[in-house]
C-alpha cells in the first residue's frame, strides 16, 4: 500500500538545506502490549524510523518515525520472518530520525536522540534508551548532543555502540562516540567531515565501522571511511555516486556491506551495491522502487537482510509517496515480503 500526500513541513529536510524539526514531550518507561493487543497488521507507510535486529529473540525491532500526516510515532513493532507485530507504543517520546542498534553483549537494544514534533522548531533529543524487548527504560547516561540524523552501530568486535555525526538543530556535527553500556566517552578528534544523513555499519570481517554519503546542507558526500576504534580511515575507493538518506547494512553471512538507494539532490536512486572491504561493486538487482529514509537490518538466524518503508517524491509535483512495503535481500536477488 501507498500513501500520497501534499509537502510537509516536516518532510522540509529533504527539500531545503534545513534538517530542523520540532519537540514534544516525553516518559520514561512503559510495558509491552498484553497479548490480545498485538496486531498483525504492518507498522504503516511511514520514513523515519529506526530498526535493528535483536539475535537473541530473533526479531527486527522497529521504533518510531511519521506517516501520513507528519506526526511523530513512539510505537515498537517486530518482525518475525512472516509478519510484523505491534509490541509497545510508548518509552521514548514519539519522534523522528532517531538511530538504534543491537548490543549483543548486553541483548538489548539501545536508542539514541532523535526529533520530536511536527514542523521545524524545537530541539534535538539527546536521550539515551534500553529495550529487551519487554520494556522500554530511559538510561541515566549523559553523552552526545542533541541530534537526529545520525547514525549508531555495534562494534561487536570491541563491544561498543558507536555514533557518528547527525544534526543538533543549528548545524551539522562530525563528532564520534562509544557506548561501553556504563557511559557514553567521545573518542575521535579527526575523522569525516561533520555530516548527517549518511549510513554506518559494522563489518565483521575487517573488523571496522564502515562509513558512506551524507550531506552537510547543499553539500552531498561520496566518500567511505572505516573505523577500526583508534581512528577513522578514508578509503581510496570509488563506487556509488554522492548521495544520502541511503541505507546500509553487514550481510554476515556473504560477509560484504550492502548498500541502497537515497538521494543526491532532487534525483533518487534505486540502485544495490556491495562493499567487500576493498571495493564497491554494483549489482544488477530490480528491487524496491526509489526512495529514501527507510531503514534495513540484517537477520542473522534467517540470513537475509530486512528492509522497511521510506518514500519518495513525484518528480515534477509536490506529491510525496510513503511506502508500507517489507522487503527481504537473500544475498542474490530482492524479494517482496508485504
């Protein structure tokens, strides 16, 4: 199913150098839904959201992100393989842009920042949370600044969340964290430069952080940068063309990074490439349409990529399209899921 909609304010980051949008208000804990109230139905045309895939219950977590009418969600749905279950609404306030990931060592999820409300004012969140898939607690470390459109990742090797970048509200930021699970410490000096809407993952085979894209403003980056803890790297690669609002993921089992879509000014892609630590590839895949700001995950009990959501806008109109569509990467081809 598709939605169509007029321009939003809350969809202007996509349109004009701003990422600005808006702040509501916020709780601190909830439980899960009761068993009759799960819902078999999808989480909805919506974009920015967040995902991750929990390996210990072997479910891929989704929170957050706006649908039709630009109003930011707090609730938190899981898909199984099959279908997609409503399992929380509540926790973090309801917001948009937020950046999630899994720390298998701890088997719990971790949420960070994100922007609340429709419209531009307001500042970014700057709160850090815990999921174990039963309930949602707002953990007491203090860390990053507020922001969205950042990114956040395991280091699995090192046992670390890591986040990069983002926008604080006033300007792009280019700074680099670590979550040890006692404390967020900032750990890079140098690295890309300050960014937001680019796409990080972790490789297991290197053993690094991979960086690629994003914007700062009306500048759009083609650039991939590693993170091997220490210090980031800037790879003397060429591949996919400038972009952001893309995604990225580690596909575990074929051990190279998977890389789709976004959008480099007013053109959108629907292009898949592959990054095996030397270089990127790009593969001949007919998939999901274009479009940007949807999220992936890697689903390691079943081997394949997940992917959710996003939209894209009518070239020519200002009619934007929002998607509902689950989609699954095996390693060779694109399958429609929902």
């Amino acid at each position: 199913m598709k939605l169509c909609l007029s321009i939003l304010n809350a969809l202007a980051l996509c349109l004009t150098p701003t990422f600005a949008l808006a702040l509501t208000s916020e709780r601190s804990r909830i439980k899960a839904l009761p068993l009759q109230e799960l819902s078999p139905l999808s989480p909805g045309p919506r974009i920015g959201h967040a995902m991750a895939y929990d390996a210990r219950r072997k479910r891929t977590v989704l929170f957050g992100g706006f649908g039709s009418d630009g109003v930011p969600l707090n609730d938190t749905w899981e898909w199984d393989g099959r279908r997609w279950r409503k399992v929380a609404v509540g926790g973090p306030s309801p917001r948009k842009w937020p950046a999630m990931a899994y720390d298998s060592q701890q088997a719990r999820m971790i949420l960070f920042g994100g922007r609340e409300g429709v419209g531009r004012s307001g500042p970014s969140l700057n709160d850090t949370w815990m999921w174990d898939g039963k309930i949602w607690r707002k953990l007491p470390h203090s860390g990053p600044s507020g922001r969205d459109h950042h990114t956040l990742v395991y280091d699995s090797g090192r046992r670390k969340v890591v986040l990069f970048g983002g926008w604080d509200g006033r300007s792009v930021v280019g700074d680099t964290w670590e979550f040890d699970g006692k404390g967020w410490k900032e750990t890079a000096a140098k690295g890309p430069d300050a960014r937001a809407a680019h796409a990080t993952t972790y490789d297991g085979k290197q053993g690094k952080v991979v960086l690629f894209g994003g914007r700062a403003l009306d500048k759009f980056f083609e650039d991939t940068w590693t993170w091997n803890g220490t210090e980031w790297e800037k790879q003397d690669s060429y591949g996919p063309v400038k972009r952001a609002f893309h995604g990225m993921i580690y596909d575990g089992v074929r051990q190279r990074v998977l890389l789709f879509g976004g959008r480099f000014g007013g053109e959108l892609f629907d292009d898949t490439w592959v990054w095996d630590g030397k270089g990127w590839e790009r593969l001949s895949a007919p998939g999901p349409s274009k479009r940007l700001v949807y999220s992936m995950s890697y689903d390691w009990g079943r081997r394949q990529v997940v992917f959710f959501g996003g939209g894209h806008q009518d070239q020519g109109s200002d009619r934007w399209y929002l998607n509902d569509e689950t989609w699954i990467w095996n390693g060779a081809k694109w399958l429609k899921a929902t």
